[in-house]
C-alpha cells in the first residue's frame, strides 16, 4: 500500500454536527498505510463557504488528492473544481445536481421514525438536539461516544442547505459511495438513487449515519480502495 499511495493526499471532510474530530478512528490507520491525511475545518456557516475552505486546503497540497466528505460534506466535495482532485469518496453523504439544494435530496424520500426534528433558530443555526446522536446520527455508537457527540456538535447554517449547487465534480470525477443502510438521517433508497446518478463505485454496508465512528473499517477500505485507483 505504501508504494502505490506515495504522495497522495487524502483530505476528510466532516459533516454537520461535527468537526474533524469525527475522523478519528480513521486517521492514524490511513497515516499508517503512508497516505498524507489532513481535515478540512469548514465553518458550516454556507455552501459556497464550506467549499471555498476546502478548495483552499486542496490548493495547498502537493500530488493527487482523494477528497472524502460524510452525510452534507457531499455537497461540499461536489463543489470542489480542481485538477489534483483525483477521486471523490461519498460516507453516506449527499450529493445534489446542478440546480439543486442540500434540502432538496436530504427530504427526497421518506424520514426514519427516529429522525430528529430540526429546524434553524433566531440566528438561523440547525442544532442537533441530544435525542438525534442517541437515535439517529450515530446509534450505534457508545454512550460515551454519543455524549461526546453531543457536546462537541457545531450547528449548520440554513445557508448550506438552501444554496443552490452548480456543475457538480462527480460528474467528471471517479466517484465511490459508502451506502449506510441503517442510517436513520439520510434515506437508504435516497442515497442509492444518487450514487446510481453519479455512477459511483457503491459499497453498501449495514451501518449507521456516522460509521466513521461506529464502524471505521468500512471508511477506510473504501478510502484505499479509491487511492489505489488514484495512484494505479
């Protein structure tokens, strides 16, 4: 593996509710393949922001780059227009067209009896309220791990789900799709209709909404599987 990931970069981009943290269990065993890894701090604070931050990060690297986002980071990795941009990796992520929003493809099919209701405040923020991470974002996860969730979350902006998307790079990207069956947030049939779309690579699991916390070696594998294609 180390021979074949020579100056790749992998950059991890976390989704709402979160920060890099969220990729724990998952850095140190791709570092240890030889892979550079670094996370995107996004600020949540909109689409066009989000993307803009993560850009910046690829504009700084050196090599081909694999660019993996979970759950809303979809949009944002979509978003990203860059030649070093090798591959694009989608953790139970969303991933609207050109035209659409985070909103339109996050509520296209039917919601999990256990998924949180959300709705932004007075200053337009979209919290995740305790229930959520117990039932929904990460259910399989400790309760340890769930508290810490909880406590850590950062909210998300309306912005990032009500901002249009433009040309999306998976169009002209190589694509994989972790497809998590049991996530209770995003609608298994939902993110199979858009990893058909994009004609990703799908690997379909029975994991929760955040298996880089519940179940890490199904990120990784796909990870290194889309590294390998990168530096063949």
């Amino acid at each position: 593996m180390s021979s074949l990931a020579s100056g790749v970069t992998v950059v991890l981009v976390h989704g709402a509710w979160a920060d890099g943290s969220s990729w724990s269990k998952v850095i140190v065993p791709l570092r240890n393949a030889g892979l550079n890894v670094v996370c995107a701090p996004i600020p949540l604070t909109g689409l066009t922001d989000d993307i803009d931050v993560v850009a910046s990060m690829v504009d700084k690297t050196a090599g081909p780059v694999v660019l993996v986002g979970h759950a809303y980071a979809g949009a944002v990795i979509g978003g990203v227009k860059r030649d070093k941009v090798k591959a694009l990796v989608f953790v139970a992520a969303l991933a609207p067209d050109a035209g659409e929003t985070v909103a339109d493809v996050l509520y296209r099919g039917d919601s999990h009896p256990d998924a949180p209701e959300l709705g932004p405040d007075e200053r337009g923020d979209i919290w995740m309220p305790d229930v959520g991470f117990d039932k929904a974002f990460a259910q399989n996860a400790t309760a340890v791990e769930k508290a810490i969730s909880a406590a850590v979350q950062r909210p998300i902006s309306v912005k990032c789900i009500k901002q249009a998307v433009v040309e999306p790079a998976w169009k002209s990207t190589r694509s994989w799709y972790l497809l998590a069956e049991d996530d209770r947030m995003i609608n298994p049939q939902t993110q199979r209709f858009m990893a058909d779309r994009m004609k990703a690579s799908v690997r379909t699991h029975k994991v929760d909404h955040t298996p880089s916390l519940t179940a890490p070696e199904t990120v990784i594998d796909i990870i290194v599987e889309a590294v390998h294609a990168v530096a063949a």
